[in-house]
C-alpha cells in the first residue's frame, strides 16, 4: 500500500519524472460582448472537469490563478500564443488547452438562441506540437451539450485507452440548463463570498442534477465551520464528480463535528478505500475512536506509518492506547509528541497519568474527545505521485 508519498525525499529521489499534467484556460471572447463573457470560464470549467473526473491530471483553478499572479497577467486578459506556453511552463504542465468562442448576437430577448461557435487548440510542451482543432457550433441555449461534446473529445484525445463512449459520458452528464450553467460559472468568478454563495445555490436550485455547485457551497461551508450546512450540499455531489472523494472526505468532517461518528466513518472509509491518505486514516481513526471501536488503533498506525513526523498521529496512537489502558506503549507516543513539540500540554498531561497507571474516569470531560482532527486534503498530490510511479 502506498502510504509515503506525501514525503519530499520520496519525490525527490524515487520520481525520475514529473507525471504528465494539463492546464486548460479560459476560452477567449472573440466577439468582445461583456454580457458572454462567462462563457470562456464555463468551457474551461467543463474541460477540466471531464479530465480530472476521467483520471487525467488536470491542474485546478487554483493553481492556473496562482500562474496569472506569478506572471503578473490579468484575469481575463487575452493571452497571445507566446503567454500560454510561458503560463504552462511556469505551472509545469506538459500540455495546455486554450481556444476562443464567438457569439453571434442578435436580438436580446432571443439571445439564448444566438449562434456560437467555439475552437479548441491542444498543445503538447515537450514538443511544442500542436493536436488538430477541436470545434463546436450551435445555440448558446445548447452550450451545455456543446462543452460536454467537447470535453469528451478533449479526454478521447489525453485518455484514449480509458476514455468511455460519448453515449456513456453523456449518460453521466445530463445536458444541464443555461441559466444554471451561467449562474455556477459567475459564482466562480464573483469576487466575494456572499456573491458566491448566493450564485452557486441559485445554479443548484435551477438545475438538481447540477453536482460542482453543491460540491462549492459545502466546501464553503466547511471552511466556516458550518457543518450542519455543509451536510445538505455535501451528500448531493455525484460519484461522477472529479472532487468526489474530497466531498466524502469533507462530509466525514461535517459528520463528526455533528456528532455522528457512525456517518462518519463509513464517509472516511469510502475515502480510505480509494484515496490511501494518511490524514483519511487519521480521521478515520477518530471517528472509531468516539465509540470507543478497537480498529481505531489500527487506523492511526497506518496514519503514521506514513508520517511519523507529525505529531498529531503519535498524539492520537498515545491517546487510543491511553484509553485502552496500554500505558507504557502510550506514554512512548507521547514523549515522542513531546519531543517534537514540547509546549504541548495535553500530550504533558497524559503523559503524566500514563506515569501513575491512571487511565481515563467516567464523566471526565477533560479527557474525553481528544483526538486531532486533519482537516488538509491533499488527494492531488496522491495522485501527482501515483502517476509518476506508474510511468
């Protein structure tokens, strides 16, 4: 099982090659209409979706937004060929997607059936060749299917061997709604928090089947200590969904800090099974160890067996040994939390009852619920590594 690769030395010397990556850009607006601008992000979006969800290492928007601020380039700012490649580069991707839209606009209140025409170009970094043109055209009302078709040719081209039907991959894509695609993709685009939480709920409430909004909002959620909200959106992100397991991992945080451990665990062993973090096991572990389940032991020695170097994983072996009255083997995790972080008071104080054979009191609450809890995800980098053990 692979438990190391979170491990920079791993990376620097069992890696002979950084595993292939893709960055796609937004698609430029040829026509210049301010009111379609969104449309450039949303075809990117799609894009980027179909190849991460189809097991392509395809880089977020975080990372391409860090590559604009690293090369001072606006957002939205049309980017020459010369700027793409020096953008791939500096992100290390070996490929990138980029291309442009046209609408053809006409009369406003029959806007949704304005043509648009859009072009796809691929170019491979290593040997600056560039793939054929990918084209779609049709009514804006249609750009939905018109991207899925698209991105599916994209992922044909990058996955050739894995890549489904299109009949299969539109079966999982149901053709969603203009309104909500263009209220999803302004919400990714607003500047404030208020603003994107009130687009993405409006692009899950037009269209239900809409999974990367909900996936959105419970993540916001999460991130404000919201579980009870972040519950409801969490449980809608589909299994099809490129963050799906990251959505699993963050529901298992929503449960546990509702109380309910049961729901939790069986969210971080889902996540467990496919994505072998050690921050999944840590949690994992804790959840079992709210009730108080023997596989919690189990569960935090995998955790750090991957990173001894974290003291929250010692912390959380000692306390489960603690509470299981192994005093010796728990004071040993303890010293060696201690020795890492030496202000930790907690870890002091039980070290202390490990010392006197005194193990928890019924109703104590201050030594009750005391395990540590991760709250980084780092599924990219699991798959960064993956990829590259595997060349």
């Amino acid at each position: 099982m692979l438990r190391l690769f979170l491990l920079v030395s791993l990376l620097l010397t069992a890696i002979p090659a950084r595993a292939e990556t893709v960055l796609v850009l937004p698609f430029h607006n040829a026509t210049g209409a301010p009111e379609v601008e969104w449309v450039g992000e949303s075809i990117a979006d799609t894009i980027r979706e179909a190849l991460a969800s189809g097991g392509v290492l395809a880089l977020d928007r975080g990372d391409r937004e860090e590559g604009f601020r690293r090369l001072s380039i606006r957002p939205g700012a049309h980017l020459t060929t010369a700027s793409v490649l020096k953008l791939a580069q500096a992100l290390d991707a070996s490929r990138v997607v980029f291309g442009n839209f046209e609408v053809e606009r006409g009369a406003p209140e029959r806007a949704a059936k304005w043509p648009v025409k859009i072009t796809s170009h691929i170019v491979n970094l290593g040997t600056l060749v560039r793939a054929p043109d990918l084209r779609e055209t049709g009514a804006l009302e249609d750009l939905a299917s018109l991207e899925t078709h698209l991105a599916w040719q994209a992922l044909r081209f990058f996955a050739p061997r894995t890549a489904p039907s299109e009949e299969e991959f539109r079966k999982e894509r149901p053709a969603l709604r203009l309104d909500a695609l263009e209220s999803y993709t302004r919400g990714l685009l607003a500047t404030t928090k208020e603003q994107k939480q009130r687009l993405f709920a409006q692009a899950a409430r037009i269209d239900e089947r809409f999974s990367q909004p909900c996936y959105e909002l419970g993540r916001m959620y999460v991130d404000d200590d919201e579980y009870r909200n972040a519950l409801a959106w969490l449980q809608r992100v589909r299994p099809e969904d490129s963050h799906y397991y990251e959505a699993q991992f963050m529901l298992g945080l929503s449960r546990y800090f509702t109380a309910d451990f049961v729901g939790a665990e069986a969210a971080f062993r889902m996540v467990a099974a496919a994505v072998p973090l050690n921050e999944v096991f840590n949690n994992l572990g804790a959840a079992l160890s709210r009730r108080n389940q023997a596989d919690a032991l189990t569960q935090f020695r995998k955790a750090l067996e991957g990173d001894e170097s974290d003291p929250d994983y010692h912390f959380n072996l000692g306390y489960a040994l603690w509470k299981g009255g192994q005093f010796d083997e728990a004071a040993r995790s303890f010293r060696a939390v201690l020795d890492r972080t030496p202000d930790d008071t907690e870890a002091t104080t039980l070290l202390g009852a490990c010392l006197q054979n005194s193990g928890p009191k019924p109703g104590d609450a201050k030594s009750d619920g005391l395990e540590r809890i991760k709250f980084e995800y780092e599924e990219a980098a699991y798959r960064q590594l993956k990829a590259a053990l595997e060349k």
